[in-house]
C-alpha cells in the first residue's frame, strides 16, 4: 500500500484511547510526560527545546510524504 495511503488507514482502524502507555501500560500522566522532557532537554542540552518543535516537525514531515491535511491535522488537535 502506498505511504500516503497507510496513515488514513492505520487512523480509521486504530482504536481510540492514548498512544503512550508507560512500563505498567497505564497512560502517561501530563506530569511523567513534564518530567521526561525536562530530563530530555537537559541530557541533549536543548535548553531551547519545547513540545511545539515536535508537532511541527511531524506535521511537516507527514505533509511531505504526501499525507493530505486533512489527515495530517486530526492526531494534532
């Protein structure tokens, strides 16, 4: 199947509920999730890091693969 053609599929069939799950496969809580993008930021020293770089970069790299907008747009809210 083509690229473009995976993510629209893969998002119809997925089920609904969170994507990250921790070592005992409960959801991450906003505060785990805090905690280990400051730790993140500091071993990289990217004090300059924030969580936006990480929707940008996969709304722009998902668009150049061919992913239509639409598609793209949903997972971000």
């Amino acid at each position: 199947m083509p690229r473009k053609r995976r993510v629209p599929a893969y998002s119809l069939r997925k089920p609904a509920g969170p994507i990250f799950l921790n070592s005992n496969g409960k959801p991450w809580t906003k505060d785990s999730i805090n905690s280990a993008f400051c730790r993140l930021k500091k071993k990289t020293k990217m004090d300059s890091l924030c969580a936006y770089d990480f929707r940008h970069g996969f709304a722009t790299e998902t668009l150049k693969r061919g992913v239509d907008t639409t598609t793209v747009l949903s997972p971000l809210g």
